[in-house]
C-alpha cells in the first residue's frame, strides 16, 4: 500500500488510503490543468491549523462572536499582505472561491437586471460572466464580447480579444460594469485598454483575474489594480496558494463590497484558509517568486512549439501567459477533447478538455484542451521538460488504441516525474 505524510496524523484506513492514492497520482503524473499548481508545505500546515476551529462570522473588530483577536490579527495580516502584493486600496480575503468574489462584486455594484458585458464562455470567459448555466445570467443582463476569427496567417493568427467588438458593444449597450479577464485565453489582456473603453461609457471596470494573479504578483502580467474598479481572482491557480478567493477594490467599494461578501453571499469565513492565504501572500512578494512566474510562460511558450512540432494547432499560434489552448483537430480530426483527456489520464498527463473558439462540438465534448504550466513549474520542470511532454503527449494520443503504448508512455512519465517531484523532501 502506498503512504503519505499524513499517515502520521489520521488514523482513519480509509481516508489516509485514499489521501495516498491522491499523493501517488500527484507525484507520479504531470499536472497539466492550468487552474492547479503545487503549494508550499507551509501553506498546506496553515490550510489545516489550529484556525479550522474557530468560527468568526464578521470582519475584524466587528465580529459577531466572542474569542476573535488573533483571528483578527490574521485577517488583518492577510489584508495587509494583499494590499501591498498589487498595490490596492482595499482588500477582502473572505471569498470562497473566485466564484463568489465575482457574484459579491456584482450583487456590490450593481442592480438587478443591469448590463455587464463579458467574455463569452465558448470564446474564453468563465460561467460567472453570464453563462446561462450561472446564476448570475439570472439576475442581470449580460452581453457578451469574444475573440477575433481564427486565420492562417502565422503573424496575425487571430483569436484575440476582438477590441473592436468590444467597443462598438459597449456603446450600444452602455454596460453599468465591463468585466475583463477570461478562464480559457493564453494572451496578455491589456488592463487600460478596457479602462478606456469603461471610461468612454461610463461604465464601472472589474478584472477578473482568477488565472492571471500569480503572473501579475511575480511581474509577467500587467497589473490591473491601478486600473479597475474591483479586482477579482482565486488564491491558487499561478499565485501557488490555498482555494480560495480575494477581491481587491477602490476604497469607495470597500463597504458595499465587504457587505456583499458577508453578509450578502457567505456566513463565516474560513480562518484557516485565511491563514493559508497570509502565507502565501508573502511567498509571492519573494524574488524568487518573480523568476517561478517568468519561467511559467517561459515553459508555456516553450511547451506551445514544441505542440505545434507534433502536429497540434496552437491557439492564436502561442500564448503569453501560463497557458496553451490547444485545437486537436488539424492532430487528428476524429479525436475529440473528451477522448484526450481520457486517454492522456491513462498515460499519467493531467489536462481537461476545453471548448476552442467557435468550436463545433459540446462543452462535453469539445474539440480542444487547454494545458497549464504552473503545477510542474513549481516542481522545477524547465523548457526541455515541457518539450519532452508534449512529445509523450503526441505519442499516447497516436498510439491510443494500442493499451500497451499508452502504459510506455505512463512508465516514462512516471521515470520524468521521479526527477522532479515538488515535495520530495518529505520521502522515506
């Protein structure tokens, strides 16, 4: 039977059987989801301290129970942190998820049945900028912006944001809110550009920066903060923290944007992953976490090429940040992302599959994935890695109705990963 680390604390079989079996998977497969990353020890002692048992509905010196100084003290901490860490007003540690940090500053800023306009999900956005399966296409009205048609010019690729459309939108429409930011785009996505436009409309600006915030903490993304009425992004994905949610914000937002965090969308907050959060806050104002978010789309641009030496079509033919959104059709034009994301899982490579822009198949189905590197960056995985996996990838994928050529593929993931594994010092 495999063991864990903490097989030392849970004398539960089943639950420290199964935390096994997940600390085998993540160790001995490459993590390719571009939402995960690998975080530091501490983080994960933070993530389950002595904090989980305190219960603190509130904020700090407004606490609607007893015993909260040191949980204000955290908080604070946290706050603090974040503040310094982007260079904002204000800042709610609070959040859930991401997910909520967007629904708290739309129920914030807006009415019921006001206009945003956002990034359209089949085109890059995420379910909260007006999806039909979200809530939040319920309760306001969304019009949706989305990315410049694909072309064969290697030079002007195409399927960028459509800056134009977004314009010409935002006039029609006169929003109340422009949301920038995208959960499925690999391209830098330029903060005033989107504050022109909002400025030109009088519209509020949110930069939903759920997958970008690492990138923009370690100085490889440009920082929307200056720019954007409120700033939305999870804890983990590239900032390399617990799960969770932030929002930053101008300090004429603070109340109502605190309101609608608590008591408007959550009861109360989870202290231990404020304390996680706190650690890993000061872990990206380190130097050395500027050089991991360098070598991220360093890795990325590198892990693209080498994709596209396999036959795979890139995306806008690259990326400028942790991801590649890759079409599989000009690969093979029968595989589906749904079947590459199983079979890749049987060769130990971690992806999901992702609806491509104006893609013809179902979101269950999909004709692309999209790739990150994060998680096996944090690992110490360099260019020739991401260029080793993208061979691996093409040759399971090629090979995939032949079982014994996916389980060579797995063996030398498994040989790859041995070489790099992010908490190796906890072995033996």
């Amino acid at each position: 039977m495999a063991h864990s680390p903490f097989d030392a604390w849970i004398s539960d079989d089943e639950v420290t059987g199964l935390l096994a079996d997940e600390w085998a998977r993540q160790t001995t497969t490459v993590q390719l989801i571009a939402s995960e990353n690998f975080t530091s020890p501490a983080v994960m002692a933070a993530t389950g301290s002595i904090m989980t048992n305190k219960y603190a509905e509130g904020y700090p010196g407004r606490r609607y129970y007893g015993g909260n100084h040191v949980v204000d003290e955290m908080e604070d901490l946290a706050r603090r942190r974040l503040t310094a860490l982007f260079g904002a007003d204000h800042a709610n540690v609070q959040p859930h998820s991401g997910a909520n940090a967007n629904v708290a500053v739309y129920q914030a800023l807006l009415n019921p049945g006001d206009t945003i306009l956002a990034m359209r999900l089949d085109q890059g956005g995420h379910l909260t900028h007006g999806s039909p399966a979200s809530i939040t296409s319920k309760i306001w009205n969304f019009v949706s912006y989305g990315v410049t048609p694909r072309s064969d010019d290697p030079q002007q690729p195409g399927e960028i944001i459509d800056v134009d459309q977004l314009r010409r939108l935002a006039h029609e429409h006169r929003p109340r809110l422009i949301v920038a930011g995208a959960t499925a785009y690999s391209r830098l996505i330029e903060p005033a550009v989107f504050r022109e436009i909002a400025d030109e409309v009088g519209a509020l600006l949110m930069f939903d920066s759920a997958h970008p915030a690492g990138l923009i903490a370690g100085g490889s993304h440009p920082n929307p903060a200056p720019y954007a009425d409120a700033m939305t992004f999870t804890t983990h994905k590239t900032l390399r923290g617990p799960r969770g949610g932030a929002i930053l914000c101008r300090e004429e937002h603070a109340k109502k944007i605190d309101g609608a965090v608590f008591p408007g969308q959550q009861g109360g907050p989870l202290e231990h992953a404020i304390a996680a959060k706190a650690v890993a806050f000061r872990e990206a104002s380190q130097p050395s976490f500027s050089t991991y978010t360098e070598q991220v789309v360093a890795n990325a641009r590198a892990f693209a090429v080498a994709l596209q030496g396999e036959g795979f079509r890139v995306v806008s033919n690259g990326t400028d940040n942790h991801q590649v959104i890759v079409d599989l059709r000009d690969f093979d034009a029968e595989l589906t992302g749904k079947e590459a994301q199983e079979v890749l899982d049987r060769a130990g490579i971690t992806t999901n599959r992702n609806q491509i822009p104006d893609d013809p198949r179902s979101p269950f189905v999909t004709s692309g994935l999209r790739l990150g590197t994060p998680a096996e960056t944090t690992a110490g995985m360099r260019e020739g890695e991401f260029a080793s996996i993208a061979a691996l990838m093409a040759r399971a994928l090629r090979d995939r109705s032949n079982e014994a050529a996916v389980e060579t593929v797995r063996s030398d993931i498994a040989e790859l990963c041995a070489r790099f594994n992010p908490y190796a010092h906890f072995a033996g």
